[in-house]
C-alpha cells in the first residue's frame, strides 16, 4: 500500500534515464509532487514491485494513488485530468 498521501507522487532511482526526462519535464510545469528514491525508501521499493509486475521500474507515479508506470508526460497530464484534475489549477 502506497504510503505517501500526497495526490502527485514521482517514484524514481539515481541513474534512470527515464526518471531524469519525466522529472526535467514536471519542473517546468505547476504541478506541486513528491519524488521518492526507492533506493532510500524500502517501503517505496515494495510498493513500486506491486505495482509493476514484481519490477522496481521507475518512474512510477501516482495520481491520487492510480499507479502508472514508466508514463510519458503527456500519459501523466491524461491521468491527473481524470484522476485529479484540482491539481492543474494549484500554485506550485
């Protein structure tokens, strides 16, 4: 079960390209998140395998804790659309 409650949570590790491009893009929007190194966080590892088919594959993201991994930016504003839609209108 995903531990932290915020609606935007960015799962990542040192190293990912991936985790690099998806959170180089979110630092040019408004949306406020919380990023999470699953190298430091046991927990967050545990939770990321549950949701990816037993893989630590990062990044993975929760919209109001709907899990999406490795989304491209745009999947990710799809989701927050449907899943959270307050988030776009919020000051970062």
């Amino acid at each position: 079960m995903e531990r932290y409650r915020d609606p935007l949570v960015v799962y990542w590790r040192p190293g990912c390209p991936f985790c690099v491009k998806l959170r180089l893009g979110l630092r040019f929007t408004r949306l406020r998140y919380t990023e999470v190194n699953i190298w430091h966080d046991p927990d967050a590892a545990s939770f990321v395998r549950l949701v990816a088919d037993g893989n630590e594959t990062v990044p993975t993201v929760t919209v109001a804790g709907h899990p999406l991994v490795n989304p491209s930016l745009a999947e990710l504003r799809r989701a927050i659309r449907t899943h959270a839609p307050d988030l776009l209108d919020r000051p970062r």
